[in-house]
C-alpha cells in the first residue's frame, strides 16, 4: 500500500506489476476495512459473499451494472484500453504500456492503444523539427476515416525531410531513384561474384 503497486498474476501464470494513485489507494484502504468484517481469511483481494474468488465473468457483471447505472455500456476491457490510452496521452512510453498490460510482444500494444489526435497533433508542435509556431514549413493534416485509420498528411523523406513520392512510403524520387540505382549495382556485383567463382 505504501509503494502503491499491486503484483498481479494473469493468465499463463504470468506477473506484472500494476501501480494505482491515491483516490484506488484510499479506495482500497476502505473497501480492506469493510472486506476484513466478512472474509478475515481469504486469500483474494477481491471477493464474493463467502470470501471466494471472483470469477471474470462476474467481473464483467458488476462493471456492467455499475455502468448501466449510470447510462454507460462499460465493460472492464474497456476500461483497461482507457487505461493505456490515458497512460500514453501522459506521456509513458510504449514499453511501459506493455509491462503493465502484460503483452508479450510491442505489436500487441502498439495495435491496442490508439491515441487521441490532439494530442499526437500536440507532440508533433512540440518536437518535430520542421513545427516551428503555427506549423512552419509543413503542415501535419489528420483525419478520423470512419475505420478509424489515421491519415497523416504528406510524410518525409528518410533521407532529406523532402516529401515522399507517390510511388513510395519512404523516399522522394530522388532519394527513389539512388536506391534503385544502389540496388541494381549490387545485384550486377553478385551476378560477377556468382559468375566468377563458376
């Protein structure tokens, strides 16, 4: 309680830990008091009516009517995404995103938390090189497609902060066209390799 953290184990015996801030902490402060009155012995934190164990679907049950409650159609899941999002608009990284939901892979994380538009829009202002004032020499244009799929407006070359051509995600024409170049040497230089040692 001190720390604020709680070690959790998920599914597959795996352990992460979960931090919590004051308002769940002086929320778990109350909620221990009351709990110690009616199941001293359980090993759960949280419980049923006997002390046993909660299952996840009636979890799921009393968020549900907790928010039905109130207007809402909550479930935890929902919750957890929140979590995360509201985590990243703060500032944590992706890698602590990932410890604390417990995804084995980035990807996962990556693909789970979407974050808000402003925000990233906020970032872009505050760190990208060329966002000097009201968006100096490139403007960052985004939009929510009914998909919800971000499109960002037009993106650099990763070479010259040029803008990229059509006919690629990476380069301008320019940088393109050095590369295919670069590329089709070294396929000559394979071919004598190959035709030398023949």
């Amino acid at each position: 309680m001190a720390d604020r953290h709680l070690l959790v184990r998920g599914k597959g015996n795996k352990e992460r830990i979960a931090p919590f801030g004051h308002l769940a902490a002086e929320a778990l402060k109350h909620y221990l008091a009351q709990r110690h009155s009616f199941t001293e012995n359980s090993p759960w934190l949280f419980v049923g009516h006997c002390g046993e164990q909660l299952t996840r679907q009636r979890v799921w049950q009393i968020v549900h009517m907790r928010s039905r409650a109130i207007g809402r159609n909550v479930a935890p899941h929902m919750l957890r995404h929140s979590c995360a999002t509201q985590m990243m608009e703060n500032g944590a990284d992706l890698r602590t995103i990932q410890t604390i939901l417990g995804h084995s892979d980035i990807t996962t994380t990556q693909f789970y938390t979407h974050v808000s538009l402003d925000w990233l829009r906020k970032i872009y202002q505050q760190h990208h090189p060329r966002a000097k004032g009201d968006g100096g020499q490139l403007k960052l244009q985004m939009e929510q497609a009914g998909s919800k799929t971000v499109a960002l407006g037009p993106a650099l070359c990763a070479h010259c902060m040029k803008p990229v051509c059509e006919k690629s995600k990476w380069y301008c024409a320019l940088h393109l066209q050095l590369g295919r170049e670069a590329s089709k040497q070294c396929q000559r230089r394979k071919a004598l390799a190959r035709n030398s040692a023949a």
